[in-house]
C-alpha cells in the first residue's frame, strides 16, 4: 500500500472541513444580522386609491341624505424635515351621487406634520392635517363649496427596495360647517348642513416611491 500521498490526502479534508464550517459559520452570522433599513428619502410621493365613506346632509325639503360610500383616489407627498418628520401634502377626489339625480364630487387639499416609527424595512406612521374640502357639483350653474377641515390618520408601508414600498393607511376627517349653510347655491340651496361638522373617513392602499 502506498502511503506517501495519505498526509497530503488528510491535510486536504482538513482543509475542506474548516472551510465548511467557515462557511456554516458566516451563513449563521448572517442570518443574526438584522433587516437592513432602506435609506433616508428627501422626497416620497404615494398615489393610493380605496373606499371613502360617511357623512350626511339635508335636502330642502329637510330629508337626510347620505353622501355615500365610494372610490376615492389621490396621492401624497412627504417632504423630509427631520430623521422621522416630514411635511405631508395630500389631494383625493371621490365621486359620489345625490337625489336628484344628481352627480357631485369630494375634493380635498389638505397639509400637515407626518411622524414615522422604523421598524426595519417596515414604518408605522401617523399624520394630523388641515385644509379644505370641496363640493363640486356635476351640473352646471351651481357653485362649489369648500369647508375647512382637519383630518388624522394612521397607516403602515413596507420597503420591497430602498425605493419602492407598498403602503395602507386609514384617514379620518372632520369638515368644519355652519348650521343651515347650503350647499349648491344658485338663488337657492339643494343641499344645507346640519349641526358644526361632517365626519367622514376613508380607508386606501398604493404605493410609495422614494427619491
């Protein structure tokens, strides 16, 4: 039996051994390492779409009518102040119809201070905002409304890439009025509020692309 080459033989499984365990070593290390965090943006700008609902108001004849439940879309964008702050500005639009028929849309601007909590790739965040909703009407000669309002919501997005995130979040609004203020005015009102608010909320989902 020759057995010049059997301390070259061991010496190499020796060899392939510890680079195995090397290997399962780094592989374990690895799997330890907490989710990387994706990069500060400057700017995030979120189109969403999702279901907005509530709200009520009077016709003239005095017979409470819902604005009903339906589509809204629109888009955010965050403007970073701070390592968790941003400057929000929003817009949404739902159409919705009333008795009459008759068509009108939900409009709304609104602005305000948006905090995030980092949870690896995952962000929780809340927003508070204030602008103005406006009614639109379908038809022609009627006049548009706009209301102050103030609004609060809460929401989640998760990073797929250092850039591009899914995001889902749930808004409440409250529309400031003034009790027996008219809506769609033109020489009479179709429409009038009843008591100092209009509560409506909505809940969306899209995504979010960081710059």
């Amino acid at each position: 039996m020759n057995t010049t080459h059997a301390p070259v033989a061991l010496s190499t499984v020796r060899s392939c051994l510890v680079a195995v365990l090397c290997a399962l070593g780094a592989s374990h290390a690895y799997a330890q390492t907490p989710e990387r965090e994706p990069p500060l943006s400057s700017v995030e700008i979120a189109p969403f779409a999702g279901l907005q609902f509530g709200g009520g108001i009077f016709t003239a004849d005095g017979r409470k009518v819902s604005l009903g439940a339906g589509l809204d879309y629109g888009a955010t964008v965050d403007v970073r102040i701070a390592e968790s702050w941003c400057i929000e500005a929003l817009y949404s639009r739902q159409g919705t119809e009333l008795p009459g028929p008759f068509d009108a849309a939900i409009e709304r601007y609104m602005a305000g201070l948006y905090e995030e909590h980092d949870h690896g790739r995952t962000k929780f965040f809340g927003v508070a905002l204030i602008g103005a909703t406006r009614y639109v009407p379908g038809p022609d000669g009627f006049g548009s409304q706009a209301v102050f309002t103030i609004g609060l919501g809460l929401g989640v997005k998760h990073f797929l890439s250092d850039r591009f995130a899914l995001r889902a979040e749930a808004r409440g609004f409250y529309a400031i009025t003034e009790a027996g203020g008219g809506l769609f005015c033109s020489g009479g009102c179709l429409f009038t509020f009843s008591g100092s608010g209009l509560v409506q909320g909505d809940v969306t989902a899209g995504v979010a692309v960081a710059f």
